[in-house]
C-alpha cells in the first residue's frame, strides 16, 4: 500500500478499493505527464489553460516540440521532456524523461 497514495490511472478498481500509486513515484509522474499531454488546453473549467494545444493538424514538428515542452514543464515539473519530436503520418513521438 502506498504511504502517499494517489489514485491510479485509469481508474481501476481492486479488491480492497480504488488502485493507488505512491506519490512521486515515476509511474506517478508518468501518469502526470500522460494526463497533461492527453487534456486539450480549454477542456477543463477550473483550469482552462491546464493541458496541452490541439495539435491534430499540425505537421511542424518544431511547433509539436515547443507545445510539449511548454506543456510539461509547465504543469509537471517532475518531468523533463526531451526536445525529440519526430512526425509519424497524424501522430507525433516525443520522449519525455522524468528526473
């Protein structure tokens, strides 16, 4: 059990609960960044600039780097994304490593 849980995403439910993480673990972290690069900048109404600009169409992948890094730093900054952008036909691959 974790000391400082979290609760694990996605959701999954257990026998004893709700699935945790332990706090500032990296599959914390890892869920932290996950999160913010798969919330739309604007999709949250308590915190609209939380997440990360619809890139669906873009094919500039200095313009995908910049939004990923700005992004994760600022809103994880446990995590240091790697500036490793690299166009995949409507999808982009960016490492981001957690420190």
């Amino acid at each position: 059990m974790a000391h400082v849980p979290h609760i694990k995403l996605p959701l999954t439910f257990t026998d004893w609960g709700t699935a945790v993480v332990e706090q500032d673990s990296a599959e914390e972290i890892r869920q932290c960044v996950e999160l913010v690069l798969r919330t739309p900048t604007g999709s949250r109404v308590e915190v609209p600039e939380f997440g990360i600009d619809d890139l669906a169409f873009s094919r500039s992948t200095d313009r995908i780097e910049e939004e990923v890094l700005r992004a994760v730093d600022e809103w994880e900054p446990r995590a240091r994304a790697m500036a490793d952008a690299e166009i995949f036909e409507l999808s982009a691959k960016v490492g981001v490593e957690i420190a």
